[in-house]
C-alpha cells in the first residue's frame, strides 16, 4: 500500500473518500479504486478543533464541518465544492440568546443530514448537550426547543453538574429513513431519547441497559451510551456501543439486550466505536478499549485489535491482522466508517494519529497515515466527482 501527501483532493479515480477530524484541523484522504494507494490533502484549518467533518449524501458535493476556533468559537464551516474552499455558516448553532439556564455552547461535536426527502435539512449536536436544526445546507441554524427546552431537559442532561470526564455532549443523531420525524440522540451522560414527532418531544429509551456508575443501575435515565447506530436496511434494529457494554434493540420492543456479554471475558465490551456492515444488519464491528479501574482508554493489554460479529452479536471474531503487536491508543466513537464497496472496506483513526484501513472487512489492516494529531472523527464520503 502506498500514501502521498498533497495539498488538495485528488477526487479523479473511483475510489473511497476518507473525511477526518483531528484536535488540529481537518484532512481528506482518497483512495483509489482497489485500496491500494492514497492521497492525504491537508491540513485543513490548522490549529482548530475539527471535531466532525461529513458529506451531504443527498447532493454528494457539500460538506460541513463542526469546528472549535480560538476567535470565533463553536461554529460550522461550508464547502460546496468538496473542500475546496470553506465560509463559516451565517448563524451557527447556539442556544437562545439568554437562555433560562445560563447554557452557552462550548462546542459543536456531532453533525447528521436530515432524511434524504428533506433536501438541506442538517441536525447538529453540541456540549453541553444541545439539539440544533438548519433547513438551507448549514448556514442558519435554530435550537430544537422540543429538546432544548423541554421541561425535564435539566434532569435528563445532568444538568449543571456534567458528569462525564470531557463534559457532556449530544451525539449519534439518527434520522429514521422511513419517517422524517422519527429521531434518536445519545447523550454522554444521559442516555438514548427518542423523538417521533419530529422533535416536539422526547421520551428515555433506555431499558435493559444498565449503569453501573450509579447508584441505581438501571435507572429510567442517565447512562451514557458512547455510539448509537441504526441499519438502514432493517430500521427496526439499533445497536450502541455503551460506557457500560455493546448492547442492539430490536424494535418495537424498546428494550436492549447486551451482546457485548458474548466478548471475550479478558478484553470485555467497553470501547466508544460501533459500525455496521451496509447491507448485512447482522454484522457489526467494534474497537474494545480498557475499561477497568482508571479507564486507561487504550487498548486491552496494548494489544490493539477490532472485534466483528457476523451474527448480530451472538458471537464475536478477534481481527487484528496487520496491526501492531503492542499499541497504547484507543478509537473515539466518531474514528470508525466503513464504505459501501464488496468486500466492505472498514477503517479508523487512533488517538496516536494513524489511520487504519482494511479492504476485506477487517480481516487484514494496513497503516494508510500517520503522525496525523489526534484524530476524532473518520467519516466515509461518496462525492458526486466519483460517478
């Protein structure tokens, strides 16, 4: 496998599309059409928190990106010409302006396209743990005041008293793809809510999933589930990697089932990342980290290595082939995407700055960058340049 490094996208062959966040800009890394080599074109906004960067998949030609400056603040930066060029949105997310609780958005962490009827229509998620809304591509954006200002906001959001390490924050927004107004969130702390009026209101989702943090461990509310993913293909079926296990749901029964319990006892289901195989809901991968006494946050024994099920959890496959003997990182939940090609590709992006990227579903992994800064967030893109 060989990498080039450039200043710009070099989007001409039909290959896979890699859009990264690090704690100091962002980058974009295309492949070409067997995996075999690519190109890393960045930095882009250098220095800045590049929190999440994504394609709008309805147009496959606008990225946005939720960025943290030194002098504008939390904000979200537009390009429509694939990364190009960038402008800041007009009004970026934040909450009301005085807002009753003295809530004042320290960043923008997690954005999601709308369903793909509603052409423009963007969701973002911020710290502490607001819901934002922008209906023209990302330049203007409202508060979902059916979450921001609901009336048990304040308990289900731990709020002022953020009991996450990082602080809290609003993520894994999923829009139902058969109903527009069907939407889940997770919330570190909080847990998994769930909306199906479009946002007006909002109910806890949490049963079967415990919390051990608490004094009650299977509380209504306050867990903190670290990534929520649902299947496209079969949306009655969600899976999240929690702070406390890999758990799926199988819908209209709104209990979860923790699958993590069938992980090898001595590497365990604690890790922030879960992906889905894009036309198989039954095969998932994950990236278990140490979860013991001072959660180190780095893989179990420095022993780095993906996890696969093929049987939606009932079993799970050690995939490590590739990867080094000894490795002291871990994958944030935003640092893992898989493409839609056959066989699937699965990549992820480490604390340490490396990217890794398998073209055989995890079976075999090869280093595609490194000494990148800490990376926060891979998303795979599928521009419109490569049709």
């Amino acid at each position: 496998m060989a990498t080039t490094y450039v200043e710009s996208p070099e989007l001409v062959d039909d290959g896979p599309v890699l859009l990264v966040g690090t704690r100091k800009g962002a980058w974009i890394v295309a492949g070409d059409e067997q995996r075999s080599h690519w190109a890393v074109a960045g930095p882009l906004f250098l220095g800045h928190i590049a929190q999440h960067m994504v394609l709008d998949p309805r147009d496959r030609t606008t990225l946005l990106l939720a960025a943290g400056t030194g002098h504008l603040g939390p904000t979200v930066f537009r390009s429509e010409d694939l990364g190009r060029s960038w402008k800041e949105a007009t009004r970026p997310p934040a909450f009301t302006a005085g807002d009753a609780l003295g809530r004042s958005l320290r960043a923008v962490f997690w954005l999601s396209p709308g369903h793909a009827r509603e052409a423009g229509t963007w969701y973002a998620g911020g710290s502490p743990q607001g819901l934002f809304r922008s209906e023209d591509a990302g330049d203007t954006w409202e508060p979902v005041r059916g979450w921001n200002d609901h009336p048990k906001w304040e308990t289900w959001a731990e709020w002022p008293d953020e009991g996450t390490p990082d602080g809290s924050m609003l993520h894994s927004i999923i829009v139902d793809p058969r109903d527009a107004s069907h939407l889940y969130i997770g919330l570190s702390g909080g847990g998994v809510f769930e909306s199906v009026d479009g946002g007006a209101d909002w109910q806890p989702l949490n049963a079967g999933s415990v919390a051990t943090f608490l004094p009650d461990p299977e509380p209504e509310f306050g867990h903190d589930p670290h990534c929520v993913r649902l299947h496209p293909l079969q949306p009655d079926r969600l899976y999240q990697q929690n702070h406390c296990g890999i758990y799926r749901m199988e819908r209209p029964e709104a209990r979860w089932v923790r699958v993590g319990d069938n992980m090898p006892r001595d590497i365990g289901d604690i890790g922030f990342p879960i992906e889905l195989h894009p036309r198989d809901p039954d095969t998932a991968w994950v990236f278990p980290m140490d979860g013991t006494d001072v959660w180190p946050r780095t893989s179990p024994g420095g022993r780095p290595a993906v996890y696969a099920t093929r049987d939606a959890g009932e079993s799970w496959t050690r995939r490590d082939s590739g990867l080094p003997d000894r490795g002291w990182f871990t994958v944030k939940r935003q640092a893992m995407a898989v493409d839609a090609r056959d066989p699937v590709g699965v990549y992820f992006g480490t604390t340490s700055g490396e990217i890794w990227a398998s073209a055989d579903e995890g079976a075999s992994w090869e280093c595609i960058a490194q000494h990148l800064p800490e990376i926060y967030s891979v998303e795979h893109a599928d521009p419109t340049s490569r049709r």
